[in-house]
C-alpha cells in the first residue's frame, strides 16, 4: 500500500483568488514547489483534492479548470516537483444548474474524491495525510481516517477559530512547507 498526501489546491498551493477563472491568474504560492518535491523525493503520492463550485456558478469552465490545473502542473514540474493525480468536485449543493447544482459525494468534507484515489493508487489512508487551508479539509481527512494538517495561507486565518472549535487538526502550520517539514518527520 502507498501513502500520500493529500493537497487542498486554493490558497493551499496557489494563491486564494477567489474563484480562480483563468489559466493565467494562477500564482504558486511561496515553497510550495520545494514542499511538494520533498515528498516526492520521500515516495509520497501528491494527490489534489479541491472543491471547486466556480464551475457550478458559472465563473469557470471545466476546460478553463483543466488548463488551470495544466498549468500548475507545468510550474511544478519546471521546479522539479509533480503532483500524481488531481480530482475535483465542480458542484454546489445551492447554486448553479444541472448538472452542477447537487448534493454530492465528492464535495469536501465528504470523502468521495479520497476514496477514489485511494482505490486508484492503492492507498493506505491510515498513514496518510490531508493538508489544507479551510475546516473542510481537516473534515476531510478526519472523515477519512487520515492525520490532517491545517495551514495558516489563504483562508487559513479566517477558518482557524472553526477548525479549531470543530475535529481540531493534528498539526497547524504557517505555510504548505513547514506542514511537509512536520509530515516528514512523521
């Protein structure tokens, strides 16, 4: 079985932007490109695990999220670092229309996402682990048995009262880099 560590990709990654729309607005956020290569270098799956429901309402295509995604994985891999897999969840249970306005397995904090991925690379949850920014992410990782790390970057600050109220995260880190420092030693 393998381990990974799961990603949030907004504000986790890249820069929040509220609704990211265009390939050429994305802006990696500081370290995370050396975060992500040492556990790439430590025989880690990286795996991207994002809600996003600008596709339900209408501020971005499911093209234009792909060329996004495309786009981010170019910087990284021009850093020497890449991402495995990146699965996303385009819907919202209260806005846009069909087919994207729905309840939905694959919206954080469900695991429907995780556990595809899991079932695709032969995962062992067990030993791994979700980092991200919102309380979702730590629910998440909670929800999928997984140790979670919450970081302080894009709406980390605004969210850290809730998750720390609600399932209180393994571990809170400044920025994506000092979370893989604290998972490496793990």
């Amino acid at each position: 079985m393998n381990k990974a560590v799961f990603l949030d990709k907004d504000g986790t990654i890249s820069e929040e932007v509220n609704y990211l729309s265009h390939y050429k607005d994305l802006k990696l956020l500081p370290h995370s490109a050396e975060a992500i290569k040492m556990l790439n270098e430590a025989g880690f799956k990286v795996i991207v695990i994002s809600n996003q429901s600008g596709v339900a309402r209408g501020y971005c295509s499911e093209d234009m999220l792909q060329a996004i995604d495309k786009t981010m994985q170019k910087e990284l891999l021009n850093r020497g670092a890449f991402i495995n897999a990146i699965y996303y969840c385009p819907h919202h249970p209260e806005h846009g229309c069909y087919p994207y306005r729905q309840v939905c397995a694959c919206r954080k904090p469900h695991t429907g996402l995780v556990e595809r991925a899991a079932e695709q690379y032969k995962l062992d949850l067990k030993s791994s682990f979700f980092v991200g920014d919102h309380a979702n992410d730590v629910k998440t990782g909670k929800n999928a048995r997984m140790k979670t790390v919450f970081v302080m970057t894009g709406h980390g600050k605004e969210e850290l009262e809730e998750v720390q109220k609600n399932g209180k995260p393994d571990h809170v880190a400044d920025d994506l880099l000092e979370a893989v420092k604290w998972i490496l030693k793990k």
